[in-house]
C-alpha cells in the first residue's frame, strides 16, 4: 500500500481524492445558500395524487430508456465494444442527471430571454419545489415536472454516440455531452417548449419531442460522424456486426416499453390525453415494426429479427411529436410512412454515401423525427387536444408551414452547433482514440473490461 501511495499513480489517486472531497465540503456549504428557497407548499390544494403518480410513473419509465439504448446499441457493435457503449449510456444519465439541476433546467424553462433561452432565475433549482408551476403543469409539484423533463434531456445525447461507436474518445465524449446539452439541447427545449420561445410562439407542435428529442440527436449524429471520421473497419453494419441480437431486441422491448412515459406522460395528467398518446404509441409502433420487418424480407430474401426491434423504435421516434394531436388511424398511417422513410433513409446511408454513421441515429432518429413532425402538420387535430391546432387535412395548410419552419431551423442548428462544438472539443482532447486502442477494441483499451469471457 506504501509503495503504491508514493508511486507517480498513487499520488494521482490521492489528488483525485482530496480534490472530489473539497468539492464536495464546497457544494454542502453552497446547499445553505439555497436551503428552503425552493420548498413551497407542500399541501397546495392545486396538486392532484393522480396526475403526481402517473408523471412519477412515467419519469421512471422514461429513465429506462437510457440504459435501454445502451442495450440496444451494444448489441449491434462488436463483442470487444460493448461495454463502452453501454458506459457511455450510464456516464451520461449520471453527468445530464447533475447539469440538469445545476443548470440545464433553467436554461431550458426558467423565464425567458428574448424567446431563445431561459435565464438562471432556477440556478440549482432555486424557487422549483413542492408547489406547482402553472406555466408547466399546473396539478403537480415543480420538481415532479422538473424530473421528468430531466429525463429526455439525459437521452437525447445517449441517442448520438450511435453514430461514432467505437472510436470515441472518452474524455472527449463527456466533454462534448456537457457542452452538447447545454448549448443545443436546452436552447431548442426552450424554443419548442417554453411558451415564449420562438418555435412555441410560432404555433410548432411537437408533443413529446420529435423536434426536441430526436432532430437534435439525429442532425447532430450526422456532424459528429463526419468530423469524427469512419471507422477502422470500414464497411460494418449493424446487419453484419452485430455480437448480440437478443441484446437489440431486448433493449428495443424496454425502449418501447419505457415510451409509453415519454409519449403518454407528456400529457402531463393522467386522464384521456395521456390515454390517446398511450394508444398511438404503440400503434405506431407496431405499423412501422411490420414495414420494417417486409422490406428487409423484399431486400434480403429472409424476414429480419434486427428489422422488426428497429422498425420499432422508428415508428416511435415518428409518432413522438404528434402523439398528442392524432387518433389511431392516422397513427397507422404516421407509423408506416415513417417505417418506410427511416428504410429508406437507412439503405441510402448504406449504399450511396461513405459516412459512417454507424449505428444510423441521423436516418433513424433525425429523418424520424422530422418525418414525425411534418406529418404532424398534415394529421393533428383540435378535437384531439383543443391546446393544438388543425393539420393540413383538417382545413389548416398554415400549420404544415409552420412545421417546416421548425424542422428546417432544428436541423441546421442542431448540425451547425456540434460542428463547432466538437471543433472546439478537439482542441483540448483528440476526438478519438489511436489506431491501436481502436483494433484492440474500447472495452479493454479504455474500461479495462470486456463483456464476454470465452
């Protein structure tokens, strides 16, 4: 023990230690500062038990999806990466988990600024408490509104490192997660979601995050695989590289399971919103699955297991913005024209272009969500939710417009964005790991790890 204290490690080791243990003497006596100031009414006769528990329940089920997308995308990369991508999954539910209270919320709701950000009026959480925020959710305490709104700022980062798996450098991973979701995420959060934010303002409908969520990831996947470069291996699909396949039906299973809070509890109550945004989630699921599942069988000659869990996922990604504004049948619709588009998106990315975005997160999620909310301009209906507006086929061309308005400006955004920021990243930390690191594979190179002993 003696000789491992004074080696070069060993002293690394006890500055490590000695400076997590001051930081954390200083964030207790920070606690002070705020100690009461977000309390309120514990009592408050606006706070309904019923819509506290179903947005409870679905915060939970929305945090799921994390490590489910861990699973998901583990098992589609080889057997010496899985563990770092499952890690990196976890390391960002931990990191977005703090950001989000520190910060991230207020940039995102806290009272705006000039209808593109919030300001720091809920530095840590500072007046977000027991009683509820009528701007938000009127029926249950702020924090319960302030938990679940964290959990779609902690997956929607997991979704981009799909597209530079196994090459990515750690350390540059987290820096680029903080920088990420503070300066793309909680921007447009605020634009869609906050009722003086921009897109908000313009009349954009994006019910549970197609624009939010899936856009951002999707177009900032595309920027990242581009500056961080093809894979060693180049060629490999998740078709024909995939160490785990019940590993992606697995996590597809519990990310399908774990958006019923993401679309549902999006209502933000527990009566017959929330109960629509249950029912088209999984209808369109469902359709998209089915299409998936037939053109894999048209292309390959054989129905795919791999094809049906992300059709799947496709179909939700798709039904997300408009699940609250359309009725069952137009989710049958949105899922198949969303499975056939994300396919087709897939097979383009395969075939014609050299990026390597290697899990697909730009054609799944990106070309996903902005099919989703361009859709949502054709099917939504104000006999559905009187909060949304009509579509283009229920007499209203306007809000088509407005949807490709908010789509348009996501997209360049999200991509322009984390071009600079991973830039930016490079200069302090290589944005991916040596050619040898790489070969040897991330989960021993980098974790010290593997998941598989044979």
């Amino acid at each position: 023990m003696e000789q491992f204290l004074t080696s070069q490690k060993g002293k690394t080791f006890l500055w490590h230690s000695v400076f997590w243990i001051a930081l954390g003497a200083a964030v207790g006596y920070l606690a002070t500062y705020f100690a009461g100031a977000s309390a309120g009414d514990v009592s408050s006769s606006a706070i309904n038990s019923g819509d506290t528990a179903w947005m409870l329940a679905s915060t939970a089920l929305v945090m799921l999806m994390t490590p489910a997308v861990g699973f998901f995308y583990g098992g589609m990369v080889s057997s010496k990466n899985v563990i770092s991508v499952i890690k990196q999954s976890m390391i960002i539910l931990a990191l977005i988990s703090v950001q989000w209270v520190l910060f991230g919320y207020s940039l995102a709701f806290g009272p705006d600024v000039l209808g593109v950000i919030g300001n720091l009026d809920f530095f840590g959480l500072r007046g977000v408490g027991y009683a509820p925020d009528p701007t938000y959710a009127a029926t249950v305490p702020a924090l319960v509104f302030m938990m679940f709104q964290a959990m779609f700022a902690i997956i929607t980062p997991a979704l981009i490192i799909g597209a530079f798996v196994e090459r990515i450098k750690f350390k540059a991973l987290v820096i680029f997660t903080l920088l990420w979701a503070t300066l793309v995420y909680d921007p447009v959060a605020h634009w869609v979601w906050s009722p003086l934010g921009w897109l908000h303002s313009l009349g954009a409908l994006d019910f549970a995050g197609g624009t939010v969520v899936h856009m951002t990831a999707g177009f900032s996947a595309l920027a990242a695989a581009l500056l961080v470069g093809r894979r060693l291996q180049t060629g490999s699909t998740p078709a024909n590289s995939a160490n785990n396949i019940p590993f992606v039906i697995l996590g597809a299973a519990l990310l399908w399971f774990g958006w019923f809070g993401f679309n549902a509890g999006s209502a933000l109550a527990s009566g017959a919103l929330a109960a629509g945004a249950f029912v088209v989630t999984n209808t369109a699921a469902a359709a998209a699955a089915l299409v998936w599942v037939a053109l894999s069988w048209a292309e390959n000659g054989k129905p795919s297991a791999m094809a049906a869990a992300i059709g799947a996922v496709c179909g939700l990604v798709t039904i997300t913005p408009a699940s609250g504004y359309v009725g069952p049948v137009a989710a049958i619709a949105i899922g198949v024209l969303g499975g056939a588009v994300t396919y087709l998106a897939v097979y383009w990315r395969n075939r014609r272009v050299r990026i390597d975005d290697s899990l697909d997160v730009w054609a799944g999620h990106g070309i996903g969500g902005l099919t989703g909310a361009i859709l949502t301009g054709l099917f939504a209906e104000k006999a559905i939710n009187a909060a949304g507006a009509n579509g283009l086929l229920f007499g209203n061309p306007q809000q088509l417009v407005v949807q490709l308005v908010a789509v348009i400006a996501v997209g360049i955004y999200a991509f322009a964005m984390t071009w600079l920021i991973l830039k930016l990243v490079s200069v302090f930390s290589p944005l991916r790991v040596s050619a040898d690191d790489e070969e040897q594979g991330l989960d021993l190179a980098v974790h010290g790890e593997v998941g598989y002993r044979y």
